[in-house]
C-alpha cells in the first residue's frame, strides 16, 4: 500500500496577507507565520520556471495542516464562471463542532456563497452531515462539515464548538471507474466509503441543479483521516477540461501524501505513462526526497519519501 498519510494540503492564493486574514479573521483558525521557500528543490518539483519564488503560511488545527502558497511570477486568477462540478474543483472540508456557530461568523465576512442560504442536513442514506460549501476571497472552495453522533472519524466528536480540523480534500473527476483504477491500483487507497447523492439537499449543497454524484470516500494505508474523496457528477455535467492548470495558478491545490517506497512507486507510475509534473524525484536540501504527478483529470499529488 504505497499511499500511507495525507500529510497536507496547499492551496495557490494570489494574495498571502489578505488570504491570511480571511481564514483568520472568518473562520477563527491559527494562521503562520509565514515563510519563504527557499529550497529551490520545491519549484523543481512543482515544475514552475527557474527564478520563480514562493511562500508559504501553514494553518495549523491538531493533527491536520493546510498551506497557502503564493508565487512570483502568479499565474493565472481562479476562472469565473464557476461551479462545483468544474474539473479543477477541489475543496477541503473543515469540521466545525458547532456548525452554527462557524456559520454564522463566516457570513459576517461576506463569503461567495456555493451552498443557496444555510447549513444543509443531507439525507440519512449519505450520512445525515450537515455541511456549507463557500469560496474564500480568491474562489477556492471550502466546506463546512459536522457529523452527527456515529458518523465520521471519532475523534470529529469532542474538541471546541469552533473549527475542530479538516476530515478530507475532494476532487471532481470526470470518470469514476478511470479515477478508482489510478488511485486505488496504483497508489493504493482503500475505499472507506461510496454513496450515490441526490435530491434536494444536494442541489442546495452544491448550488447546482437535477444533482446526482458519485462520493468515494478513499483512504490512506496508516492514517484513515484526513483523507480524500472523488464527486463524480452524473448530472449536470462539468464543463470540458481547459488548459492545464499550473501550479501557481490560483486555482491549483495539491495533495501531499507520505509514501512507503517513493522509488518503486515512481516506477511504477512511469510504467503506467501517468504525467509528472517534477523531473523524476527531487531530492531537496534537508534530504527529504518528493515527486509529483497528475491524476486522471489533472489534479497535482506530491508524493513525499
């Protein structure tokens, strides 16, 4: 099972100071400080120009980490219009102990709403969650998410009435049975989960209409949660991919996964004639080794030894 940990995710942001008071300042979460990436080993692996430069500022909520990234040269502004079934979409689910509660302090900063008016409860048959997907200042999407007794990770039970951290990161893919193939057979996740989401819940969720979605809830090996989770839109259908995205444009977020044997993996996936995005593995200054790809749809995993 190559795939042990989802160790983070990164999130491209156009403006590290204004997004760094967004999730701050909205969503009450511990931000920075920030730095600079001074390893040229990471641009390599992100496979952006020489001279290009970067920071970073880590979120930080117990165990789970997300990053903003911002580079100079920036790319390209998060596409407008846009809509949860877009092939780029990828979102990270914040656990919210009391939902209401977070809810009510976002919509103080006059979030871009995707979800039409409150926290929805979905159905007993996808888990009964209720849930709230916005966009941050840039456009990337977020969501909301508490779990009723039972349901999630247990640990998703106790801890503050604020955002207690992030159970997953989800992807849209355009071919479920293609996506499975890639990541279950060749990076080796588990599937945790599947369910098949409709009706009016899910319309308003998502801010879409006629929804009908495929979720495939896929864990790492070692550590189930965070974790990641494939929508694949029967209806409405996303629009045709455009040009790829690059690693600074805005709307780029990238997974970041710890590996068993990055050298047999990488292997493998070249075997499989998956796109790497790096020049093989990257060896960076403190001798940690990285490689990175494209999914199916163009989504961009680092895979860290």
């Amino acid at each position: 099972m190559p795939v042990t940990q989802l160790v983070r995710v990164v999130i491209t942001v156009a403006d590290l100071p204004a997004m760094a008071s967004f999730y701050r300042d909205a969503l009450g979460l511990d931000v920075g400080p920030e730095e600079a990436l001074e390893d040229p080993g990471w641009i390599k692996l992100l496979g952006l120009g020489d001279g290009t430069t970067g920071r970073v500022l880590p979120i930080r909520f117990g165990r789970e980490e997300i990053r903003l990234a911002a580079f100079n040269p920036p790319g390209a502004p998060y596409p407008v219009p846009r809509a949860s079934n877009d092939p780029w979409f990828q979102h990270v689910a914040l656990v919210a102990g009391d939902i209401e509660t977070v809810w009510r302090r976002l919509e103080g900063a006059s979030p871009e709403a995707i979800t039409a008016g409150a926290p929805v409860q979905l159905p007993p048959n996808t888990g009964r969650v209720t849930a709230f997907k916005f966009r941050d200042p840039d456009g990337h999407p977020l969501e909301l998410i508490s779990f009723p007794e039972g349901v999630g990770d247990p640990q998703w039970q106790r801890g503050p009435a604020g955002i207690r951290g992030y159970d997953h990161t989800a992807i849209a893919v355009t071919d479920l049975e293609r996506s499975l193939a890639f990541y279950t057979g060749l990076l080796g996740f588990g599937i945790g989960g599947r369910s098949l989401n409709t009706g009016a819940e899910q319309d308003r969720l998502d801010g879409l209409q006629d929804t009908c979605v495929d979720v495939v809830a896929l864990q790492p090996s070692r550590v189930p949660t965070p974790h990641l989770e494939l929508l694949h839109y029967r209806t409405p259908r996303g629009r045709a991919p455009g040009a790829e995205v690059r690693t600074n444009d805005v709307a780029a977020a990238r997974q970041v996964h710890r590996v068993d044997d990055l050298p047999g993996l990488v292997e493998a996936l070249q075997a499989a004639s998956v796109p790497f995005v790096s020049p093989g593995i990257v060896t960076f200054r403190s001798g940690e080794k990285a490689a990175a790809v494209r999914d199916p749809d163009g989504h961009v995993i680092v895979l860290l030894a």
